[in-house]
C-alpha cells in the first residue's frame, strides 16, 4: 500500500498528491521552506499525514544546525517550528505534531552532560529528534489499522458506503482513517459498495480516493457532490464514513468542505454517519466547532484549477473555505483508535 511520507537513507520524501493520478512521484524536501511549500501547496495533505511530514520536517530542517549550547539550539528549532506551522491553520494534527517534537526536545536538556562534548550531545539531540518524528508515524499507522478494527464493527457485508474528500492511506502514515475499515473488510471479502464524492474544488475524492481504493481492488464509484442525496434517496448509501481535521471538545468536527451538507443529508435518510478521529485530531482546548479557524484558499481553484480555459467571469467575486464544521447532532459515533465514542460527545470525549 502506497504511503504519502517516507523517511528513507537520510531523505525526507513525500509522494506529491497534486500529480496524482497521473503520476506517481516522490519529492525529496531538504529544506523548511520545502516542507511549508509542499504542506501550503496539498503535496503532502489530510490531518495525519501533515503531522507526519511537519514532524520529519522539523527534524531535517534542524539537522545540519551548529550552536555552541542547548539554549541556542532550542531558540533555532522553536523558530523553525513556528515557521512550518504557518503552512495550514485548520488540521490540528499539524501543530499537535509540531509541539510535540518540542517537548521532547524540552525534555532533554535536564539529561544533558552525559557525553564528553557539547558537540556529541547536539547529535544525540538530534538522534532522539529523529526517533521522535518516528514515533509519530509509527503511532499514526498503528492508530489507523486500530479505527479499522472499530471502524469495521458497525459496518456490514455488502454495505454502500459513501465517502467525502480524502481520509486513506494519503492522507495519514497508511492505511487511512475512514478507509482504513474499507480495507481491512476488503480483505475479509466484505464486499463493500464505495461512492466516493468527487469534492470540489480540489478533486480530492476524484483524484486520491477514488485512486487509491481502485489501486486495492475495492469496488468504488465516483460521483459529483451534488449527486450524494440522489444515491442516499435510490436506497444505495447504508453508512458515510469521513475523516476530521479538528475535532472541538463538544464533537464538532471540521473536514474538507461539503462534509458537513453530507451529513445533514444522512440524517434526513436515516444513514448513520461516522466521523473518524484519530486522538491526536481532538483539540480538548477548542470549546466548539464555532471556534476552529477554517483555511481559506484562493478563489482560481473553483474558476481556473482543472479547466482548460476559465470557466467563470474574468475576475468574479469568489469565496473558497476550504473546511466546515458538521455539528456533533449529525454525527452517529466518533471512531478513534481507542474505541468508538458516542453521545455526549463533550463528556465522553474528555474521557477518553
Ligand atoms: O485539504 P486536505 O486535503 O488536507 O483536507 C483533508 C481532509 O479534509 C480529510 O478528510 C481529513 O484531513 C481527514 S484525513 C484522515
């Protein structure tokens, strides 16, 4: 199964996402402006994944840095860290990833003075930096193939099941969140009907999900967005399964645009619909959805992006939120990898 970040001979790679389907490519990020391009630019993308590669690309941007003590080495990566956190505001794994590559580095300056030198402690920083950035991925992919397990416990055989954006193995360490139980059943001859939405503006259902499930012999239907209520209407959809980018502590949950329209529609035809969210996606700090910052993109990839000419009034009004917030009433269960959270969400979240 393909993996959207590799750290493979000393080299951060990333498959860029924006040539998908068409090619598959690896592109090596040497630098933190590389790592901020490639997240700004949906290279590397989906809310795990991006914590992944920022986690990596924090390590390599730091790597090579010479300093004469702890503090001006914690002063430089803090500047760096603060720098790729720029890249995206909404998927909170981002900055979750990013801190925590912080704190561990906080953590050892009370374990410094074991080697001889200052210089042979910078590398055993610098190794454990690394061992962290690990961690992350290692815990992401566990943590998928874990909301598989759950995830699959409230599918059935031969289920339609209808998707938005991209929540797969490109958009986290692998195997993905919500499709994480698509594949798990596949392999148990589940038999499941996938209808991917296409998601505008960026195509992430056309272009990733689409791809990746028919890449694993899942048997997957593309449909516009505006298609979902007549596939939900003709008896088609028994189950929506959709990742999260930021989950606030009362269970609103913020994904790609057009999520939340999905689920106002499941509710109407008496579909379940599950939210999966990794722990790392839940912000306990966030009260409510109404405070979780939404990306706004620029408006030449609804009229320009895909189209072999523009397809709207040379210089039309445009707005491109690239995220909403399906409010907590519209979702059945939350899937994390520790088990699958029902309502209240805001109590029983916390208790997770
Ligand atoms: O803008 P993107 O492509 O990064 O948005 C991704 C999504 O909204 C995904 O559905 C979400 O990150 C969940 S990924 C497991």
């Amino acid at each position: 199964m393909i993996v959207p970040v590799k750290y493979e001979m000393d080299r951060l790679l990333i498959l860029d996402q924006t040539l998908l389907p068409g090619e598959e490519r690896y592109i090596e990020m040497r630098t933190k402006e590389d790592v901020w391009e490639a997240i700004k630019k949906l290279r590397v993308r989906g809310a795990p994944a991006i914590g992944v590669a920022a986690a990596y690309g924090l390590y390599i941007a730091v790597r090579d840095l010479k300093t004469d003590n702890f503090t001006d080495f914690a002063t430089q990566f803090h500047s760096v860290k603060e720098y790729i956190a720029t890249s995206r505001p909404t998927a909170v794994n981002l900055f979750w990833a990013l801190e925590r590559m912080e704190r561990r580095l906080l953590a050892m300056e009370d374990g410094l003075c074991f080697a001889p030198s200052w210089n042979q402690e910078l590398e055993h920083i610098k190794e454990e930096l690394l061992k962290e950035a690990e961690a992350i991925r290692r815990e992401d992919e566990e943590s998928c193939l874990s909301m598989g397990r759950h995830g699959l416990s409230l599918l059935k055989r031969g289920m339609g099941i209808l998707t938005h954006c991209n929540a797969g193995t490109l958009a986290t360490a692998k195997y993905g969140t919500c499709l994480a139980p698509i594949y798990l059943g596949q392999e148990q001859g589940y038999g499941f009907k996938v209808f991917a939405d296409e998601t505008r503006p960026l195509l992430q259902g056309a272009r990733l999900t689409a791809w990746e499930l028919s890449k694993e012999g899942v048997d997957v239907t593309l449909i516009c967005d505006n298609m979902a209520a007549t596939v939900m209407k003709q008896g088609k959809i028994d189950a929506v399964v959709v990742g999260c980018d930021r989950m606030a502590a009362n269970g609103d949950g913020a994904n790609k645009i057009g999520t939340s329209g999905v689920a106002v529609l499941a509710k109407e035809f008496g579909i379940p619909f599950y939210m999966f969210v990794p722990t790392s996606t839940i912000d306990l700090d966030t009260p409510t959805g109404s405070q979780i910052q939404i990306e706004e993109r620029p408006g030449e990839e609804i009229c320009e992006m895909w189209y072999e000419k523009n397809m709207a009034p040379a210089g039309i009004k445009t707005y491109n939120p690239a995220f909403d917030v399906t409010d907590h009433k519209y979702i059945t269960a939350v899937v994390t990898e520790k088990g699958i959270v029902y309502p209240p969400y805001g109590e029983n979240l916390r208790k997770l």
